[in-house]
C-alpha cells in the first residue's frame, strides 16, 4: 500500500515523497501490514474558509482525511488534493513547513494518529 508523505528535505523544504506499506496476506481477512506504534488519535473538523499558511506538523503523524478535500502545497508550489480515504505521513516537523487549504468552500473531516 503506498501513501504520500510530505517531509523536509536536507535543504530545509518541505516535499512530497511516497511510501510503501508492505502487506503480509492474512487469509480470508485479506493482507495486513505490521503493527504500528502510535501515541494517540485526535480527531479534528475544519471550516470550509481553512486556509493554513506555511506551517510544520507538529509532530510525526498521520492523516486520514474522511470527508471534504483539503490541498497541500509545499516548496516550489507544488500542491497536491488529498480527499476521502487519503493518508498522508506528516513528517515535516521543521524547515519551512507546508500550506492546507480547504477546497470548494466544504467542511473537512479527518484524524490524525500521533507517532511521536
């Protein structure tokens, strides 16, 4: 399973990059990654005029968007959609960080699963 993952690079930008979930097949309840160890789960709503400048993720997490599109730049004005049932590894906890934008004026449901 991949999923996108917006870092810093040794430069100090922020960047889009992928990673790779490896899958172990589990029978008849599909294929499975390995456990991960998480520090907590926050659950979050945000307004449909969101529009976060340059910031860093607090700390190392995931986000699982659930419902509503948000768009992500990062250095260079390279922007990405993330919508129902995306993940992103946010990992860009320093540098200049990335800017989340809410799409189409609609509300945005997601969590975040806290690593650190």
């Amino acid at each position: 399973m991949k999923i996108t993952r917006i870092y810093t690079n040794e430069e100090g930008h922020s960047c889009f990059g992928e990673v790779d979930i490896p899958l172990k097949e589990a029978g008849s309840i599909g294929s499975l990654s390995d456990l991960f160890n998480v520090t907590g789960i926050i659950f979050r709503e945000t307004p449909g005029n969101y529009d976060y400048l340059w910031h860093n993720a607090p700390r190392r997490q995931y986000l699982i968007n659930l419902e509503g599109e948000v768009d992500c730049t990062v250095y260079g004005g390279k922007t990405r959609r993330f919508g129902p049932g995306d993940v992103v590894l946010l990992e860009d906890i320093d540098g200049e960080g990335h800017c989340s934008k809410a799409v189409n004026g609609q509300s945005r449901k997601s969590i975040f699963v806290t690593l650190d």
